[in-house]
C-alpha cells in the first residue's frame, strides 16, 4: 500500500491470477480501457481478455508500439483519439498492461483525458512491479529530455502478477533487480542479502521466488513515496545510482539497459561513500558481490571518461551547479550529499585515475 490519506494506493503482489484482477476492474464498473504494447500483447492479452469476459466487464484495447522512442506526446495524441472516438467517460477506467513505458504513457492519458480518470497500473516487467508502477509519476519524454511532460496521478489499484515475468528476457530481469538491490542499498540491508541468495531463481524468473522479493521492494518505495509524495526531500534517496547511470545511460546510447547502467552508478556511488560518506570496504564489497550475483556487469572504469562527466555536468548545470548526490552511511542507509559540481567531476576523475586503494576501486 501507498499510504497517501484519500489517494491511498493499493498494490497486490500475486503469482497467477489474472482472475482475480478481472474481478477487481469489474468492481470498479464502468468501460475497461486497456492499454498495451504488442510484445505484452501477444504474449499475455488473450488471458486478460478471456479473465474480463468471464468477470463480465466490458473492454476495448489499444496497442501501443513497443519501445521508449513510443514514450512521446504523439503516442498519447494517438490514444486521446482512440478513446475519445470510443465515447470514454469518467465512470470508466484505464488499465495499463505493459511496462514502464505503457505504464507511463497510461497514466498520463487517464490524468488528463477529461481532466482526469481512474487507472489501475498491470506492470508486466520487474522494474515496472518494483518502481514504474509505485508513485504516481505518469508522463513522457521530450525531444529535449526524458519524462519531462507529465501529472502526479495516483493509480486506483497496483496489480504486480510475477506470473507475466515468466516470459520476460533475462535481461530485463536483471535490470529490474538493480532497482531491487538499490532498495536495499538504501534501506535495508537484509533485502540485498536475501535477493543475493536468492539470485538463480529470481534471474530465472521462477514467480514464487519474485513475489515476495517485489513486495518486499515496494514497501522500501512506498514508504519514501508516502514521506514525500512530489519528491521535494527524501524521496531523493530512490536515486541512489541514478546521477552516474543516467549519465552513462545516455552515453552508452542503448548499448546499457537503465538498470545496466543504474547498476554502475550505484558502484561509483558507492566508492564516492566510501571516501565521503562512511561506507567501509567490507560494505562495499557486499554490494559489489550483490550486483555480481544479479550479473550487473562490474566493469565501472571505462564509463568515467570525460564524455560520460560532460553529460553529467551538462545535466546538473540546470540545477544550478549542486548536485544533490546520494551517497551510503551504511549498508541499508542513505543519505543526500549536495556537492558542488566541480568538486563531483574531481571526485570521480580522481576515482577513473585509480590511485589509492587499488582493491577497493576495483
Ligand atoms: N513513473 C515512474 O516512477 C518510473 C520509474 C522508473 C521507470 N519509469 C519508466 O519506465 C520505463 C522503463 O520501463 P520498462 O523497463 O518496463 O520498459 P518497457 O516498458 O519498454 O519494457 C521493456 C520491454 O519488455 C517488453 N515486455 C513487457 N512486459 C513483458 C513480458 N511480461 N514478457 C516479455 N516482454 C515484456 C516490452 O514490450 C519492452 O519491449 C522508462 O520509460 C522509465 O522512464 C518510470
Ligand atoms: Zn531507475
């Protein structure tokens, strides 16, 4: 649950039961509008369509192409026709069946079709079940940015089903694991420790190993969504890793996954936390060897190159020149760092040149 007084947000984390989520939207009444991308669509749309038959909800569908470049204003110009020609109204309700990309491009749809409807999020990758989906952020991107269009609007309901991971490839897998390890990284060790343990299973995508693993994972978000729903303070903290890995993101120009490259961030925060913040070695190796089990690749030297740093000190230019870093106290503690930028862009050259405890900066 995303605690939030009258915009409070369930989340149900179940493995199998497409059932029961038919019964769900059927409660809420009124026209199911589901929204899809094709892959999910081929894969998992005729379960769902058969679930809203059989709980007798009335459904109509719209397919959006897969893939983030999809995540733009005409995409959702395109969906505002369709459901607006299909006579929507605001008894009715969106539902997003798909990952991020659908979850985002949906709720931005339900927030401003007719000033606003309710969306149930149906995450269908692991990083839409352990973040996309939790929040309330909906948007797009801009040619200028990414999800830099976009309205707070909460979901009516989360429905996580890890059953739909079983057809997810493994590398989207291990993307979505990075969020869950960051969850841990941050606010609870023993999270890390038991996703460690737990690895094999959860990168097979084995449904009984991942449920408990997203719950445990969307309860870290949640509680930092409900602390401060429209990131003004410590949901900051969700962006450990995020400073360098967007960075290296957009560097690697679709070479790295986000949790790839979020992945790498989250080591050279790490060591940035070991020399800044007070993480000790032994806790940096634990989450080296987390990120190892998960195969988050580690190789994090070659990305603080000058091209990677000017992306970074271009992007926090806007920000006025302090980059609010976040950086680890302990393992299972975070906390915000604001750093000038120029002393950043030091910092993480003095880190590429090696230098110091070659172990540690492995
Ligand atoms: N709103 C937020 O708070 C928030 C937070 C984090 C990320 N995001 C957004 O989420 C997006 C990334 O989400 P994503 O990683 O889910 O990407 P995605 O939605 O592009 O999905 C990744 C790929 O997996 C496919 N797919 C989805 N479900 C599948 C399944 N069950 N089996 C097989 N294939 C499946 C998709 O068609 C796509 O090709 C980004 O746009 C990011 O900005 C939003
Ligand atoms: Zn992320």
């Amino acid at each position: 649950m995303v605690a939030l007084g009258d915009r409070t947000c369930p989340v149900l984390f179940r493995n199998g039961a497409v059932a029961e989520l038919a019964t769900r939207i059927a409660a809420l009444g009124g026209v199911a509008h589901c929204v899809t991308d094709a892959h999910v669509d081929a894969l998992h749309g005729a379960a769902l369509r058969q679930a809203l038959d059989v709980a007798g909800v009335r459904h109509a569908w719209s397919r959006v192409p897969p893939g983030e470049v999809h995540k733009t204003l005409a995409t959702v110009a395109g969906l505002y026709d369709e459901l607006l020609a299909r006579g929507i109204s605001r008894r009715d309700v969106v539902v997003a069946f798909g990952g991020g990309v659908v979850g985002d491009l949906a709720g931005f749809v339900a927030g401003t079709i007719l000033r606003g409807v309710r969306w149930i999020a149906a995450p269908t990758t692991l990083l839409a079940q352990v973040d996309a989906s939790v929040g309330g952020k909906t948007g797009v991107d801009h040619a200028l940015g990414k999800n830099l269009i976009g309205v707070f609007h909460q979901p009516t309901l989360v429905f996580a089903d890890a059953a739909w991971l079983a057809t997810l490839p493994r590398r989207e897998i291990r993307s979505g694991l990075a969020e869950v390890l960051k969850h841990g990284a941050i606010a609870d060790a023993g999270h890390l420790e038991r996703v460690v343990a737990e690895a094999p299973r959860l990168l097979a995508g084995d449904g009984e190993a991942l449920r408990p693993v997203i719950a445990a994972s969307v309860a870290i978000k949640a509680r930092f969504v409900a602390a401060d729903e429209r990131d003004e303070g410590c949901r900051a903290l969700l962006n450990f890793g995020h400073t360098f890995g967007h960075a290296i993101e957009a560097e690697a120009g679709g070479e790295l996954t986000h949790g790839e490259a979020v992945a790498l961030g989250m080591r050279i925060a790490a060591r940035l936390s070991v020399d800044r913040g007070g993480l000790t070695v032994a806790e940096l190796d634990r989450l080296d060897a987390a990120l190892d089990a998960c195969e988050l690749a580690g190789d994090w030297r070659p990305w603080l190159r000058p091209a990677v740093l000017r992306r970074l000190a271009a992007d926090k230019k806007a920000a006025g020149g302090v980059v609010n870093l976040i950086l680890l106290r302990e393992l299972g503690r975070a906390v915000i760092d604001p750093v000038p930028l120029v002393e950043l862009t030091a910092a993480a050259e003095a880190l590429a040149r090696l230098g110091g405890d070659v172990r540690r900066r492995r």
